[in-house]
C-alpha cells in the first residue's frame, strides 16, 4: 500500500485504532493498498523516443516528458519555487509545448500527481487481482507497494511530501486518494466473524501507519530499505482481521511471484 500524508507512527498504528468509512469497497482487487512510475522520472531522463511522424504520439511523449520534469523539479526544490521555466529547461520542452497541455505550473503538478496515483493504483490492483485470497492480496499489494517506493522514492517523495505542501485543496486530494486506499481493506471485515465489531475506522489507521513507515524512511533516505519491513508490515494489517497468529504465519510465507516491471 503506497500512502499518502503525515500519518502517525507505526507504534502508533498498534494501539489505537480507531469510527466509519464511507465509500463503497471496489470490487476488482479488492483488499489492496498499492505506485509504479519510472525511475527515470528522478532525473528527468527519457526512454522513450520521440515519435515524429504522428502528432497524437509526439504530444502524449512531451506531456510525460514534461510531467517527469515536474515531479522531479517539486521535490528537488519545493512547489514555491516550482516555474514554467524551470519545467521546460529540464524537460528540454518551450513554453508553447507547455502550454498546449497545461494552463500553470499548478495544473501541471495536478496532472502529475493524477498520473503517478492512476499508475500506482492501476499496477497494484492489477497484482492483486491474480491473488486468491484477500490475505495474499493485501500481502502482495504490501510488498509490491514496498518494492515501488524503494525503486522510485523520488515519485515516492513527490506523493506523500511534496503534494501536502501545495495549498488546502490540494492536500484534501491527497487524503481523499489515501481513503480510497483505505477502502480497498474494508473487504478483510469478511475474513472474521467479528468484522462487524471491528472500529469503523481501522482500515484508515493501517494505511496510516504504513504511511508514517513510508514517510520516515524517505525523510532518512532509507527508502531501499523498505521492502524488508514487508513481512511486520503485513502482519500489522491482517492482525485485526485474522487474529495475531494467522496473520503471523501468512506474513512468514514467501511472497508470490509478481509479473511485470516496477
């Protein structure tokens, strides 16, 4: 599950946890919390060639080109010293090519954020949705979740830091993308015949603690360290809704293959 915010500790999570989702649970990969953006994306290296004989092609390759330059100058430098200028020169794109797919620097960070959650969400469902079980669902969605960040902790950076600083609505955007996160747990409840006794709130206490895991790894630049605390990160999730035992021995288990790139 890639996370979103400034969410508590994982010490945190542990305790208390608290009283009522809203949303309907979606149904396809449904108990994954999930981000796959290209590690190129840091530096704003490109690998795809630009494909000049068809307009629609060469202007969807600037528009990435240029969302790269994006999220790599905002975390690089903050979205307060974020320009039009400094996007173009990194991305090695002109204004007018900026401006035939954004209107401002903020519509253009908007675009870059709804791009790295859509492929972050799209490859995390995907790899759960070959799972049989919810619990290896949200073991897998755990780990591949880990594996992105530590792959891409620069985009990582850009979706939980970075966002939140940009102004009220923005960061309303990066808690309602981490509710739905949220809501992809909600279907452990028919995992145990005390589901319905489980606080409401549980599964936004959870996303939030591997949030704040997340976090302070990034803040620590210990991001490549990430994908060894899945198994305690797996076991702290399923507890609630298996009991402390099962949840242990599914944490234990060898993670499933996972097809595809990061």
């Amino acid at each position: 599950m890639f996370i979103f915010g400034h969410p508590p500790s994982l010490p945190q999570a542990r305790r208390a946890l608290p009283a009522s989702l809203v949303g309907d649970v979606p149904r396809a990969g449904a108990g994954c919390s999930p981000l796959s953006a290209p590690a190129d994306f840091a530096t704003g290296r490109q690998t795809k060639s630009m494909n000049r004989s068809n307009p629609t092609t060469q202007a969807t390759d600037w528009r990435e080109r240029l969302i790269a330059a994006v999220v790599a100058e905002t975390v690089e430098s903050g979205y307060a010293e974020l320009t039009i200028e400094r996007i173009v020169r990194r991305a090695g794109a002109t204004l007018d090519l900026f401006q035939s797919q954004f209107a401002d620097k903020k519509t253009a960070v908007e675009a870059a954020y709804e791009s790295l959650f859509g492929r972050y969400l799209s490859r995390v469902l995907q790899t759960c949705e070959a799972q049989p079980s919810w619990p290896l669902k949200v073991k897998v969605g755990i780990g591949v979740t880990l594996d992105m960040v530590a792959a891409s902790p620069v985009e990582a950076q850009f979706l939980t830091v970075e966002a939140m600083a940009i102004d009220d609505d923005f960061r309303q955007r990066v808690l309602d993308s981490r509710d739905r996160l949220a809501r992809l747990l909600v279907a452990g409840r028919a995992e145990t015949p005390h589901g319905v006794e489980l606080p409401g709130v549980i599964e936004s206490a959870l996303v939030g603690g591997i949030a704040g895991v997340i976090l302070a790894q990034l803040q620590d630049g210990e991001a490549k360290q990430l994908p060894a605390l899945a198994p305690e990160l797996v076991e702290l999730t399923l507890t609630p809704y298996l009991g402390r035992e099962e949840a242990a021995e599914m944490a234990g288990r060898p993670r499933p293959p996972v097809e595809g790139p990061l």
